[in-house]
C-alpha cells in the first residue's frame, strides 16, 4: 500500500492537473456506479450514459477546475497562515457561500447538455440547486475545516474525492430524479 502511495504522490508531484483530473474521473464514476445499484436491483438496466456524463463531468469540469481553485484559494486567502483558524474558516466559508452554488449549478448545466437538453439548464438549477445545497452544507463545511486545516494543498482535491463518492452517490440520484416539467411530459 505504501508504494502505491508513493506513486501516486509521485505522479501528482509531475502531472498534477493529470493526476487530480484522473482521481476526479474515477471518483464520480464511483458516485454514479453505487447509486445504479438500488435500480438494478429494482431489474431497471444499467444507464451507461448516465455514468460517462458523471466521468465527463469529473474529467473536464471538477478535477481541472478543483485544482485551479483550490490552488487560488491558498495562494491568495491568507497564505502565510494558511493553516490558521481565522484562514480556515475564511477559506471554508468563501467556498460554501461562493463557490458550492456556482459549481453546483454549473453541474447541473453540464448534465443536462451532455444529455442534449440544454434547454433544461435553467428550470433544473431552479429546482434542485437549493435541495442540493441543503444538503450539501451538511456534508462539506466539516469537510473542508479538516480540508484547509489538516490537508496539504496538492492532496486536496484526493481528499475531496474520497469524500466525493459518497456525494456523488446523491448527485447523481438528483440527476436522475426528473423534474416537475419532466414529469409532465
């Protein structure tokens, strides 16, 4: 287990973009894979698409993106205390009250024109965006006072992934869930 470790450290020392992008893919393919499970029991087939949205998803948007703003927010949010309380709690907060509604809308946006329905954009981050939310400030605030407190920086977005899973295990169910419009049709 320690040499994998060390490769994988390793590899993030030389290609971290690669490396956080690769950990973001399979983190969200494992978040989709788990949350099939209940429907393939209930005898519905497995939504291949479905997961290659989420791996999408994770690929170009989350890992990419994560490592830049996670990068943004330690070089520029009290960087020479980076650990502090009052940096911690500041960096937790600008990610929850900021950044979690943004990401979370453009992920809804992503999914629905991967699925080929970008007009669906908007009346889906109306509906879900604050369910979502709600939920989501149960899950990450605890998560990321450990984050920026304990974690180091080029290991967040690993962190964040394993934690992901789990998440992503909603995500997705929310994804999946239709719309009231959707209902109606």
């Amino acid at each position: 287990m320690a040499g994998l470790w060390q490769k994988y450290v390793s590899l993030l020392d030389r290609q971290p973009l690669a490396t956080k992008t690769a950990t973001s893919t399979v983190g969200f393919m494992l978040g989709d894979v788990i949350a099939q499970i209940p429907d393939l029991r209930d005898g519905k087939k497995y939504d291949f698409a479905r997961t290659a949205r989420l791996m999408a998803f994770g690929a170009f948007i989350h890992g990419p993106v994560g490592h830049y703003w996670y990068g943004f927010i330690d070089k520029t949010i009290m960087p020479t205390k980076a650990t502090s309380g009052i940096a911690v709690a500041t960096k937790t907060a600008i990610d929850q009250i900021l950044w979690a509604p943004i990401f979370t809308s453009v992920f809804y946006a992503s999914m629905e024109a991967l699925k080929g329905t970008p007009e669906n954009a908007i009346p889906t981050i109306k509906e879900k965006l604050w369910p979502t939310m709600l939920v989501n400030w149960q899950v990450w605030p605890l998560a990321h006072l450990i984050n920026f407190r304990f974690i180091p920086s080029s290991q967040r977005i690993l962190y964040i992934n394993t934690i992901q899973v789990g998440y992503n295990v909603f995500l997705s169910s929310m994804v999946a869930k239709p719309t009231t419009e959707e209902k109606k049709e």
